[in-house]
C-alpha cells in the first residue's frame, strides 16, 4: 500500500492537468496495482455536443481515464519505487501507446463518480501494459480493456 507522501507525489508528476485530467485522487497503489477515483462533473465540457439533453461521458474520455490511472499514474509510482527521482520523472512523459480489446458495457452519466483500477500485466524496458477498468461504486464495470504505455525523455 503507497503512503500518502508518494500518492501526492504521483498526482503532482501526471503530465495531464484540468481540465483534462480524469483523476481526482489516487486510493491506493501497490507494485501490481492502482485505484483511483474520479468524479465527472456536469460542467465538463465534452457534455454540452455529446448527446445534448441527454448527456453521457464519451467513450474515448474513459479510454483516456483508464490510460490516465492504468498506465500514467501507475508507470509514476512504479518509478519512484524503483529509485528514479522526481527530478528525472519531471523530465518524462508518458505516451499512450496502444489499446486492445476495449469494451463498453455501461454509460457514466454528469455528475458521476467512478472507480479506475488498473493491473500490470507487464513492466518492461519503459514499457507498461495494464488491464484497466472503470466501475460504479456498486461494483458495476461500465468499461474495461487492455493498455500500454511507454515513458520517454521529453
């Protein structure tokens, strides 16, 4: 389990910043696995064309949630568990690099809060695959696949 120090550390290094970034707090990491939480606010403003009077979360800014946990927060906090400095890490960025077997088997609505976990499948020579997912807090999946990523020298 990450300590808080290096939770806030992780949230502070993510590249992505509002009102582009899809994480408001990170509720636990570990060297397999990150959860996150994030709230899609009503104001967010792919709402106002996506389905007007009847909004839904589009489905490539969940992608984007799930590569934002799964594979950038994450790629984070596996490097500063292995001793890269917050130095170095701030002379990086994660590039989304590929996703696979992507699927939709729910809607998130305005102004609703959602859990993103992800879990390695591997860490390897900079690059991260994590399967990913996005739930309801009942439990529900509303979408999940498969993510990878890798960090290079900005």
């Amino acid at each position: 389990m990450a300590d808080k120090e290096t939770i806030a550390q992780v949230l502070d290094l993510i590249p992505q910043k509002p009102p582009f970034r899809f994480i408001d707090d990170i509720l636990d990491a570990d060297d397999k696995n990150i959860t996150a939480v994030y709230r899609f606010r009503k104001d967010e403003h792919f709402y106002k064309g996506h389905f007007p009077g009847n909004p839904i979360t589009p489905g490539v800014i969940l992608v984007e949630a799930m590569a934002q946990t799964g594979v950038v927060a994450m790629g984070i906090y596996q490097l500063l568990r292995q001793g890269v400095s917050v130095a170095e890490l701030k002379q990086m960025t994660t590039l989304f690099a590929f996703a696979d077997a992507i699927e939709f088997t729910g809607i998130v609505y305005p102004d609703e809060q959602v859990i993103i976990a992800g879990e390695i499948i591997y860490l390897r020579k900079g690059n991260l695959k994590t399967r990913t997912s996005i739930e309801r807090k009942n439990g529900e999946i509303v979408c999940s696949g498969v993510l990878t990523g890798t960090g290079v020298k900005k």
